[in-house]
C-alpha cells in the first residue's frame, strides 16, 4: 500500500508544481477545468480503487465464513 502512496503523493506534487508553472506564466485558464480536473479524478481512482478492493475482499470473507473460500 506504501507504494501507492508514495506514487500519489508524486503525482500530486508534480500536479501542484505544474499549476505554479501555468499560474505564473498565465496559462492556467485553459487547463484548469480539462486537464487538472480529469488529472485529479484520475488521480484518485489510482489510489483509492486498492483499498476499496480490500475493503470489498474483508468484507465477502467475513460474510462467507461459514463457507471458506475454495469450499463448495
């Protein structure tokens, strides 16, 4: 899980550092509804698309227990 956080905190800061550029140099208008808002929903179903799998996965063995994985 570490590396998915540390993929996202990399994403975010060249995201941060890319909006500062396009900021100052006053290009920011053109991107900011297209490529910043599809980059961050992007952004965060890389991240969040794991846990929620393991959370799902927990959540179907508990409701099996009575009937273990690989039993029929």
């Amino acid at each position: 899980m570490s590396i998915y956080i540390a993929t996202g905190w990399t994403w975010i800061w060249m995201g941060y550092t890319t909006a500062q550029i396009h900021h100052h140099t006053g290009s920011l208008d053109r991107f900011r509804y297209s490529v910043l808002r599809w980059g961050a929903a992007w952004l965060f179903l890389f991240l969040f698309w794991p846990l929620a799998l393991a959370l799902y996965e927990e959540r179907l063995a508990l409701w099996n227990k009575w009937r273990p994985y690989g039993k029929k």
